[in-house]
C-alpha cells in the first residue's frame, strides 16, 4: 500500500516539477535543463510524499499541494547538486546516475543549485500556490529557517568541520538534524500550514517530521556502512573514507540500527491524534528504517 502511493505521488511530483521548469529559448536553456537533470526521474520522493499526505489531512487542494510538494524537491535537489560538488564531498554519482557536475559542468551545476534554490521559493510565493498571503508567507519562512544558517547548510558547515575529528552522540544528533532532519520536518509541518491547521496539530506534524528525519539519516548511515552502490544508487563507504562523525561510527552498527527503529517508533507515536487517516504516515517512518536503498 505504501510502495503503490509512493509511486503515484512521485508520479503526480514529476509532472508538476517538469511544468514548473520549462526550458526557455536562449542560452539560459543549458541552465533550466541541468536543473530538470538534477530534479526530474529520480528518488523516492519522500518529502514531497509528506507535504502531500499531511496536506491530506487537512482537505488542502491537491493542486496547491503539488507545488509545495515539487519546492521542497527543488531545494532537496539544490543541495544533493551543491553536496556531490568536488569542493564539498566530491562524488560522482547521484541517484545511479552521473552528478550533475559530471554531466554538465561544474560552473553549470553551481548555477543550477542555485537556481533551484530560487525557483523553490518563487513557486511558494506565487499565489496558485494558496490564496492566502499569510499561508505563502509563512511556508517560504519556514523553509528558509530549515534550509539555511540554522538548518541544511548550518548542518553541512558542522559535517565538514567535523571531517576527521570525534564528536558525541550529542553533537552527532544536533548535526544531522540540521542537515537532514530540518527539512524532513518542514515538509511535514507544510501540510498543516496550508490547512491552516491549529497549533497543536502543527506541533504533532513538527515531532512527526523531526524524529522520522533523524531515523532516516541513521538508516541512511547505515546503508552507507552496509548497502551496496548498485542499491542505494550513490558511492558508498564514503563517510568512513572522509572521516566524517556519524551514529555508526560513534554506536556501531546494530546500535545505530536500533537507534533509528525507537525513533521511527517515536515517530509514528505523535500521529495518534490523527487517526485512521494518518496511515501511510505510519507506514512511512517503519520503511525508512527497513529500506534497502
């Protein structure tokens, strides 16, 4: 059941993002198709499948719903084009596929980051996007607060400085929540702030988010330990190769595994309130912690 509605918002994200980035004439052309390289025909789409389920939970128009959906996929795929870069952590492979940088450029997949940066908050500013001014304002304030200083690139800053050195469990956790846990939370909270959903609602998606992001950046430590490329679709052993602190390192394996199924756990455990309809919620933070890619 899961697997099924996974594919079919994938499905429903690709054709919006593929209608929000249309290739224009001109040499800006080369620019927009590094940015449909870096976003369309791939992942699982998990963020994009949180903003859509819990904006179901709250009768949002799925319409609306779809473009915050694909603008969280657009700032997601910013910073995968920016991380694969040889100055961060120079890999070139994303997704099964050749980076960005390596199918284009290096020059080209800078722009395109940054591009996608950009457009991800244009599309929450346009008002398709909600007729209410406040709701667009406060989704383009949310996933600035989860993207920048304070979350995704504060978080990337902290892993390179902790390239080679031994952190705690502590500063492991505040790291990753940062740098991955942030806008796994905001794409969870998006569905209520389109609903305009009350604040305790709010506050339950919040936990939901950040304790189903840190689950999934421990399994995905995991599978970097334990996954073969051919699965996970990326280079793997990198984390160990650079030095860089993660939960395995720190727990080992079968600890860090445990980890992030009490997590998941925890995760699932705020949806209480919701119900019957939070079902594939629930399904969710129990297959981050199985999957196998």
């Amino acid at each position: 059941m899961l697997q099924a509605a996974l594919r079919r918002i994938a499905g429903e994200i690709e054709t919006t993002l593929d209608r929000l980035m249309p290739v224009p004439d001109g040499g800006e052309a080369r620019l927009v198709e590094a940015m449909r390289y870096a976003t369309l025909g791939g992942g699982k789409r998990m963020r994009a499948f949180l903003v859509m389920e819990t904006a179901a939970l709250f009768g949002v128009d799925r319409t609306c719903a779809a473009r915050v959906a694909a603008s969280v996929e657009m700032l997601h795929a910013y910073s995968l084009v920016h991380d694969d870069l040889p100055a961060m952590d120079n890999d070139d492979l994303r997704r099964g596929k050749p980076s960005t940088h390596k199918a284009f450029d290096e020059a080209t997949a800078i722009l395109a980051g940054d591009a996608l940066q950009t457009r991800a908050f244009e599309v929450l500013a346009e008002t398709d996007t909600h007729s209410n001014p406040e709701a667009r304002a406060e989704l383009v304030l949310a996933l600035a607060h989860a993207s920048g200083a304070r979350g995704m690139c504060g978080g990337q800053m902290i892993d390179m400085l902790g390239e080679g050195k031994t952190l705690t469990a502590e500063e492991i956790g505040r790291l990753q929540a940062l740098k991955t846990g942030r806008l796994i939370q905001f794409s969870a909270e998006a569905g209520a702030i389109l609903g305009r959903a009350p604040a305790h609602q709010r506050h339950l998606l919040a936990g939901y988010g950040r304790d189903l992001g840190t689950a999934f950046q421990i399994a995905d430590d995991v599978l970097d330990t334990v996954g073969t490329e051919a699965e996970i679709g990326k280079t793997v052993g990198k984390d160990a190769a650079s030095g860089k602190a993660t939960m395995v390192s720190v727990l080992g394996v079968e600890r860090a595994r445990a980890q992030a199924e009490m997590l998941a756990k925890q995760a699932a455990a705020h949806l209480d309130h919701f119900g019957e309809p939070a079902a594939l919620l629930r399904q969710l933070a129990d297959f981050v912690v199985s999957r196998r890619s």
